[in-house]
C-alpha cells in the first residue's frame, strides 16, 4: 500500500507519530468506529435571546446552572416582610394581603406554588434573560409566573409598554396593565429590551460548552492511543491475532482509551526488530484543555457575580494540617472530633479581643497538598499557601488579611487575647478555684477515695501556710480524726523526717474536685466558668505549687509529667489572654513558659519551608473569619478561608442590588393592586450582613494591660478621647 496513506487512520484520529525512520509500507488497519454526533450541532451565538439563553446556556452549561441556583438559593431564602413604611421592622403587618401572596406560609401566591418557588423562579428567569413575568388575577389574590421566554411587552404611547403578550398553556393571548407585573433590566442598545449578563459572557459560555462536547466526542468515539505498535507482517493472520491479543486489539471509547493502536508494516521496513513501539503524546493545545475550562468557568462566574468557591469547595483548601488543633468550649479538638455543635475561640478583627463562636463548618480535604511549615521562638504552623492570617506589622498599628505564602519576617500574629465577655457573676467560689488549682497541682486520690494533698513544710513553709488558711476558710478548724467532712493534717514518722505535711480532705468536697479536675485534669468546660480574676488566681496558684517566675523576665513557668495537666494550664493562660508555650524536657517533664507579649512571629529568622503532604488539611469556618489554633504545644490565632470575605461581597456586590430591584418592582407594580403596605426582604438572618461588636471604651485598659495595643494607639489611632476612657488608659499607664 502507498506509503502516503500509511497513516491515513491515525491521521483522521488527529494522532501524531514522530519518527526518524524512513517510512514504511503499511498495510491499512481497520480499527476505526462507529460515527455518531456527540450531541445535537448548535451554531455559535452572537447574542443570547431568552429562549436561547435558557436551552444554551442555563440548561446546557454547569457553572451557568450553578450560579444562578447560588442567587436564587440565597434570595428565595428570604423572608417577605410588609408594613405601611419600607424597612420598618417596629411596625410589621404578616397579615396584609402582600404577605399573604409573597412572605411565607401559611399564604401563597396561588393553589399550586409556595412564595419561596415563585420568587426562585422570578429570580432565575431575570438573572437569565433580563425578565420576569407575573399574571395577577382575581383582583388582586392570585399571582401566578408566567414563562420569561414567552413574554412580549408591547409599546405604549403614554408608556414604554401598555401590554403584555405572553404564550403559555392557556395558548397565545395578551394581558392588559393592572392584570401582570412585568419586570426587565433595560438593555444599553434598546432601554425596551431586556439585558442579560449572559450576553456578556456568551462566548465564554460557548466555549465552554464546546469544550464539554469536545472531552465527551473524546472519550466517546476519539480516546486517544497511548502508543502505536507497528510490527513486522506476520505470515499467518491467526498468528497476527494472537500476537494482538495480548494488548487488546479492539480500540475506541472510554473503556478502550489509552490502549496501544498496531501498524503492521510489510516489506521489514519502517521496524526497530520484530516490534517498534511508538508512544504517541498528548497534544500541547490537548494538554491546555482543562486551564481553559478552569478560565472559562472563572469568567462565567465573573458575569454572573457569583464567587467560584460556592460552586467549586475545593478553591476554599485555606487549611492546616491534621496535627493542628481547635480551641472549644469542649476542650482542644482534632479536625476529626470538631463538629458544628462546638463552640470555638475566636479573634474579633475589629475589637483585637477573643469572642466564643459557633463552629459554622468544618471540612476536610484529602492530601496531597503543597503547604509551608512555619517554625520560630513560640509558633509552629503548617498550613497551604492561601491560609490566611490575621498579621500586623510594627508600622501598621492595624490588622491586615496575610496568607502563609506572602508571609514576611515582619508579620506577626496575635497568640491570645482578653475575651470580650467574661464572666461577671462567679458560679464556683474562690476558695473552691484555689482547692482545685492546689488538686490538680499537689493533689492525689487515697484508696479510701479521699483527696489529700501533699507540701514540704521543710522547703515551703508558705504553701503549707496557705493551705491550712485556705481550708480553715473553708471548713474552719482541722478534724481530729477521718470523718465524712472537714479535714486533717497529718504527717507519719517518714514524713516527719522528711518534712512532709499531708491535707486529707472530707468526701463531702469529691463532687466538686472530680467533676472539675477528673484524673487530676481541669476540664476546659469548667475553666470557661471562671471570672477573670478566679482564671488569674487558678494560674498563680499553679505556678506556686509546680512552677516559678523567671527572675529574667518576670514570667511564670510551670512544669508538669502529665502533658495533660500541663495543656489544661495553657488553656487557663489561653482564657486569661496570656500567651504560652509547652514543650518537653529531657528528664520527661512538659514545662509551660507564659509569655509577656501577645504577639509572634511566624516566620522570624527561619525561612518558610516549602513541603508537600500527603495527608489530608482542614479548616474550620466561624463568623469572625478567625479561630485559636494549636500545634506543638504553640497557640495562636488564625484565620479560616477567605469564604467569609466572598460571602460578604456575593452579598454586598451582587445580592443586595439585586433585592433593591426586587423590591422597588414590585412595590411600585403589584403593592397598589393589593393593599397599602409595601413589602421587603427580611436581611436580618443574613450573618454575613450583621454589624460585628464595636470596639468599648472600657476594653481600652485590658487591650493595653494584655500588651496588644498601646497608650497612644488608644488615644489616637482608635480616635477615642472620653473623660472615662482618659481616666482608665491613665490608670493603667
């Protein structure tokens, strides 16, 4: 056979073999498939009608579907409100006949639809095509849509239109004014006709959608061959086959893609041996294929205003690794053990202070991921590129949004803050707060299930001291002997010589101490219940009993063997907004330095680490963006993914007008042919849109006492100069 149509199989494949060879005389093969139409041929738009726009792109395109139920979702949502003035919540009236028609059940706009469906469908048929109708009938008591792609307003005189023609199930007819609404957003080119964000994007559409029949005539008919295998003519076809069984001669559709395509040459040319095997590459505009379908989607989503990351959760991989732990009100938690019922430890941008948060998601992603490893003198983080940070730096008083990737050696972070709500009213009293401290610290559990706790009258005298005082103001006067209540001193011939004083305490206190400190382990929960000073009375008394104040610095550290004990006092410190570390010793004990500043650097003088995981990353989302994170024994604040940022901007950007338009439509059309009232979209459930807690003059002293601002940045930079305020930055000053 001609050696020009040696590759006239592979050529209709768009194959491409490259080879210095000369070429060879080949034998035609017949593995060519059945020719069928992927899908139905569509010429590309110039612009998109709203019939056009609906079949081609709404229904036709994923990300135009996606984006659009995305609106439609967060809108029909909504509660429809009225009352006699707009956006006056004092004066609500749920029974008006606007209500009734559009705000939730019980009413409805009709027998067959729920308010919430008519506006979806309101909704997406004028994100599609620029329009929406709405037939009112029985004077007023009945709303019923009508199809967006079957509307003709007519021109008016006196107005821009004077009737609606609309062809729908009842067949072809026209609706005179006060009995349809009609709403369109005016096109630049003809302010009569309807604009959609459609015919923006129309070729983004159209390339995407060619790009989707393009990978599925791929894999249906086209899959292209990871090889061809051209080989020496055998002199037996049988002996051909069974040759070509071994690879699976049949070729064509997805079962069959990457599969090796044989060439049999004749005539012992064109063959390196018995059998050449010829890989075959993918094509560089191939290759390019799935960018150009990311971009596309990008610019739909661009159109449209919608934030790729609601339909695609994969660009919200902010996350840490699975070694970083959560701060809840249940204690510290692993990706795998936080739930949305938890609340977590929160930053407050705007305040710098820490607010508890309900734990809105928390998702995790399979590995692998390329993340950085952060390490320096009091922080230890591993997180992806885009994790975000809540960072300052020394020239900026402010905070700013950093990811770990553009993170610098002047960036710092906030490893604790004063909570914003403490606890005014004490549920546990002083004394009780001081026994626990001395319990977990000194403490042990007897076999008669008494709690005794042990001190050196030898070498501190002053422990023993205050315990005794503690306890007569507790139970006044020691026992004499082991009874139910009270409590006794003792101290045998071997602790006498060692001087070794023994507390034995009553089993009428063991509720109390267990339920606090089970197995000798504050809980997290029972620490949260402390007032600020009980917090600060629980960290001096521990730092008494099992620590010591760094001459140095002035800063208490406390050692401990159980690595537990030792956590559930950071977790004191985290709550007191004091910063912390722990880390282990040689000789195995875990020792816990508390630290002045509140503030890290994550980088410092160690480089970033580039690495690649393969296990999974999580991140956590709550309402201030931020939460208390923990890793090796190192706290601090981060952020979760920027979703929060997004979701406010879908709001403000895209939603918000969106409901202005809705609202002044059908105010000024279908309010006055049912009632007095005006109606609206009832915001208040949006968390994105709510005001976050404001900055208090009486946070001033603790933001400066905790070290995280100073006396100048309170009278200046934070623009608050009251007499009270003055008279407490003085005061702590």
């Amino acid at each position: 056979m001609a050696s020009g149509r040696r590759w006239q199989s592979l050529t209709a494949q768009r194959q491409s073999v490259v080879t210095a060879r000369a070429p060879a005389t080949l034998r035609r093969d017949a593995f060519t498939t059945a020719s069928e139409a992927p899908w139905p041929p569509r010429t590309a738009l110039a612009n998109y009608e709203p019939t056009s726009a609906i079949r081609d792109a709404y229904e036709a395109n994923v990300w135009v579907y996606g984006c659009v139920r995305a609106i439609c979702d967060a809108l029909s949502g909504l509660s429809f409100v009225t009352g006699p003035r707009l956006h006056d919540y004092s004066l609500l009236r749920p029974s008006s006949a606007l209500a009734r028609l559009l705000g939730p059940p019980p009413g409805s706009p009709n027998p067959d639809l729920s308010a919430r469906r008519l506006w979806a469908h309101a909704i997406a048929s004028y994100v599609v095509t620029g329009q929406f109708g709405w037939e009112v009938s029985g004077g007023g008591s009945a709303v019923w849509p009508l199809p967006s792609s079957a509307l003709k307003p007519n021109p008016g005189k006196t107005s821009y239109f004077d009737s609606l023609s609309v062809k729908d199930g009842k067949g072809q007819r026209t609706l005179q004014k006060g009995s349809y609404v009609y709403v369109w957003r005016p096109s630049l080119g003809d302010i009569r006709k309807p604009e959609s964000a459609l015919s923006a994007a129309h070729l983004d559409v159209d390339v995407s959608l060619m790009q989707d029949r393009y990978d599925y005539a791929f894999l249906k008919n086209d899959s292209r061959p990871a090889s061809v295998i051209v080989h020496e003519a055998f002199a037996e076809v049988a002996e051909r086959d069974a040759f070509r069984s071994q690879f699976t001669a049949t070729f064509g559709g997805v079962a069959n893609a990457g599969k090796p395509v044989f060439v049999e040459a004749e005539g012992g040319e064109g063959t390196a041996g018995a059998v050449d095997i010829k890989p075959v590459g993918i094509s560089q505009k191939d290759s390019e294929s799935i960018a150009r379908s990311r971009a596309k989607a990008l610019a739909i989503c661009a159109a449209l205003g919608v934030p790729f990351s609601r339909l695609d959760s994969s660009e919200r991989t902010y996350c840490v690794d699975t070694e970083t732990e959560i701060l809840t009100r249940r204690g510290w938690l692993r990706h795998d053990e936080v739930t949305t019922d938890d609340v977590a430890l929160t930053l407050n941008r705007t305040t710098t202070m820490a607010e508890w948060q309900p734990v809105l998601a928390a998702t995790t992603f399979p590995g692998p991921h390329e993340v950085y490893e952060l390490r320096s003198s009091g922080h230890s983080s591993v997180s992806t590129s885009e994790h975000r940070w809540l960072t300052q730096r020394h020239a900026d008083p402010g905070l700013r949004w950093t990811m770990t990737g553009d993170m610098r050696n002047y960036d710092r972070v906030m490893a604790a803050a004063p909570l914003a709500e403490t606890v005014d009213t004490p549920k546990w009293s002083d004394e009780l707060v001081e026994l626990v401290a001395w319990y977990y610290t000194e403490g042990w559990r007897s076999p008669f299930d008494n709690v005794c706790i042990t001190q050196s009258e030898r070498v501190n005298p002053e422990n023993c001291a205050r315990i005794r005082a503690l306890l007569h103001r507790m139970f006044g006067p020691p026992r004499v002997a082991r009874g139910l209540g009270g409590w006794i001193e003792r101290a045998g011939r071997e602790d006498t010589e060692r001087g070794i004083t023994r507390f034995f305490l009553g089993s009428d206190l063991n509720d109390a101490l267990f339920a606090a400190a089970p197995d000798k382990v504050p809980r997290t929960e029972w620490l949260c219940q402390l007032t600020t000073a009980q917090l600060q009375l629980f960290i001096d008394t521990s730092v008494t009993a099992d620590g010591s104040v760094m001459s140095q610095y002035q800063t208490p550290t406390f050692a401990q063997k159980d690595r537990r004990r030792t956590e559930a006092f950071q977790t004191a410190c985290v709550l007191a907004g004091r910063a912390s570390t722990v880390h282990p010793q040689k000789s195995g004990m875990w020792w816990t330095s508390v630290c002045k500043s509140p503030w890290r650097n994550p980088v410092g003088k160690r480089p970033k680490v580039k690495t690649v995981i393969d296990g999974p990353v999580w991140c956590p989302t709550t309402a201030n963006g931020t939460w208390m994170a923990r890793r090796e024994g190192t706290t601090y604040f981060t952020g979760n993914s920027n979703a929060e940022t997004e979701d406010r901007t879908f709001w403000e950007a895209r939603l918000l007008p969106l409901v202005g338009e809705l609202e002044d439509e059908v105010n000024a059309q279908l309010a006055p042919l049912v009632g007095p009232e005006v109606g609206w979209f009832d915001l208040r459930s949006v968390r994105v849109l709510r005001q976050s807690r404001r900055l208090d003059s009486e946070d001033l002293p603790r933001l400066i006492e905790a070290g995280i601002i100073t006396v100048d940045e309170a009278r200046d930079a934070l623009g608050i100069g009251d007499e009270t305020t003055t008279r407490s930055i003085r005061a702590v000053s």
